[in-house]
C-alpha cells in the first residue's frame, strides 16, 4: 500500500512540475514570438494546426504503447475511429472550441505582455467552475465560491492598470488582446467540462479519445487556415516566417495539450492551482528579464490576490454530511440527558 502512495505522489509531482514549466515557458515563448520577428511574422493558424497534427501522432504513438502489439492497434483504431462515426462528432465539439481557444492565445499574446495574459487568462477557473455546476451537476463550497470572487478582484486589478510600456516591435491593441482573453476563457472552461463529461462517462482509453479529438481539430483549423489566411498561405506558403522558436512553440502547445487531457482523467484541482500560480511567478519573471516589463504595485497585488484564490480554490471540501450527522448526535444526546 505504501508503494502504491509513493507512486502515486511522485506522479503527481512530475506532472506538477512538467505542467508549470510547459505553462510558463509557452507563454513567454509565443509572446516572444509573435511580438519579436526576425524574418516576417508566421501564421498563428498554421501554427495551431500543425500543434494539432503533432498531438495527433504523440496520442498514436501512446495508444501503440498502450496496446502494446500493432494488431491490437489497428483494430483499437478501426474499432472507434471507423466504425464510430458519433464519438468523432462528439467529440469535434470540444476541437472546434479548442481551435477558437489557441487562436485566442495568440492574438492576446501579440497584443499583451506574457504576465498580464497569464494572470487574467486565470478567469478560466470561475467559467470552469460554472460550467462544472451546470454541466455536471456538482456542487462548490463557500470557500471555493469566495475564492472564485477573490479571483474576479485580482483580476481587476491586473487590467485596472496592467503595466508600464514593455520592449517590443509591433502596435499593441490592449483592448483587442483582452477581447481574446475573454473568449479564449470562455471557450476553455466550456470545453474543458465537456472532454471531462465524454472521458469519464465511458471506459475508453484516454489516448483513444484523444485521437478522435484530434481529428476533428485537424479539419476544423485547416479550415481557419483557409479562411483566415488561404490567400497569404498560397502566396507564401505554409511555414512562412518559422523559425526554431516558432517550432518549440509549436512543440509546446503539443505537449501542454496531452498533459491537459491527462490531468482531467488523473489529477485534482489542488494540483492545478499550483502549476497555474507558479506559472505565473515564472512567466512575470521571465517578462522582466526579456521584455523589460516594469511590475506596479497594482499589477503585483492583484498577482498575489490571483495566485491565493487559485490555492483556495482548491482545497479539498469538507465533507458537510458528516459534520450535520454530528450535530443530529449531538441534539440527540441533549434531549435524552434532559429526559
């Protein structure tokens, strides 16, 4: 039983510290990259495409591991990717949100600094929190929902006065990049909730379900390429302006976007609310190394009040079934020593 523990803890661990590091230095990678061209700006839709062909191949190569023998992999395959035309419109759901969610994330980080983004994009927990009550009919406590308007106060004080001007190439639009912050926050906590309600309302394997999800995010953002940027892609083609950052960036979002689907299945939100603070401690780091960012005092208050609820936020409930049992014993001792 104790190895067991021990396992248990050092997976939680790893997936800690690989989450908070994959967090902190996508942000200030992607800010990097899309704020400090060297030879003419990439396509963000290519970009969020290719991430999704990438996580495609990375879930192929687990589930190939998984079955451990190519026969049962094909026939894993035929069995819930051919013959199951439903579980991949299901699941397109989530891809398409997804695909709008990392488009997003682009455009708020080409027009606001990695620290501002990675602090106000923590909104997602309040819209997770509504859609976990709506969606799966759970319930939050007092102190969780406190936390949840802790959240909302640091939050404002982030975008009350964000930050000074930081060193970067391009025009920013602050109201451009909060607009995409609120969608992308928007589609994260509904999606979110939705791939929990699919995984963990059958047995399939998580890889298997990550393969039909991918799927259908690589045909939903080939389209946004076309839409958004077919012309330019014909013209330039399609890994115009790519460079090893932009790769790394691109490599990234792919292993970021496995941890998320393991850390639905696996983990809890105490462990969340830590990589998420201590992305934020890195990422603002990181800015005033890189960019020169200059932290007020309102920006910093409101860091911290953001990181504290995440905490909150996810600290076990206590059990309120047991403690009224309690009570009911203790009344009920009461009335027979005073019969």
């Amino acid at each position: 039983m104790a190895g067991a523990g021990n396992v248990g803890v050092m997976f939680k661990l790893y997936c800690l510290t690989v989450m908070t590091l994959v967090a902190a230095t996508y942000t200030v990678a992607l800010r990097y990259t899309r704020t400090m061209p060297s030879a003419g700006l990439y396509f963000s839709t290519t970009a969020v495409c290719l991430t999704e062909v990438i996580k495609l191949i990375l879930s192929l190569g687990m589930l190939a591991k998984e079955t451990g023998h190519p026969s049962r992999l094909k026939n894993a395959l035929v069995e819930h990717i051919i013959f199951s035309p439903k579980e991949l419109l299901k699941l397109s759901v989530p891809s398409v949100v997804y695909a709008i969610q990392n488009n997003m994330a682009f455009l708020a980080l080409s027009n606001l600094d990695a620290a501002v983004y990675q602090v106000t994009y923590q909104l997602k927990i309040p819209c997770t929190a509504l859609c976990t009550v709506l969606m799966l009919n759970r319930s939050l406590s007092r102190l969780q929902w406190f936390s949840v308007f802790m959240l909302c106060a640091g939050v404002t004080l982030v975008q009350w006065k964000p930050a000074e001007a930081t060193k970067v190439q391009i025009e920013q639009n602050p109201v451009l990049g909060f607009t995409a912050i609120a969608i992308a926050v928007l589609c994260s906590g509904f999606a979110g909730v939705y791939f929990e309600k699919v995984l963990k309302s059958s047995d399939t394997s998580l890889w298997v379900r990550n393969i039909q999800m991918y799927l259908s995010g690589i045909v939903v953002t080939l389209i946004g390429v076309l839409v958004t940027d077919g012309e330019n892609v014909l013209e330039k083609g399609f890994f115009f302006g790519y460079t090893p950052w932009v790769l790394f960036v691109i490599f990234l979002a792919s292993v970021g976007g496995l941890y998320t689907s393991v850390v639905v299945k696996y983990t809890d939100n105490i462990m969340k609310g830590f990589s998420a603070a201590a992305a934020i401690v890195l990422s603002t780091v990181a800015s005033v190394m890189l960019f020169g960012l200059q932290i007020t005092i309102t920006f910093a208050s409101g860091a911290a009040m953001v990181c504290v609820s995440i905490y909150l936020y996810g600290l076990p409930k206590q059990d309120t079934s047991k403690v009224s049992q309690l009570d009911m014993d203790k009344e009920a001792k009461q009335k027979l020593i005073s019969v």
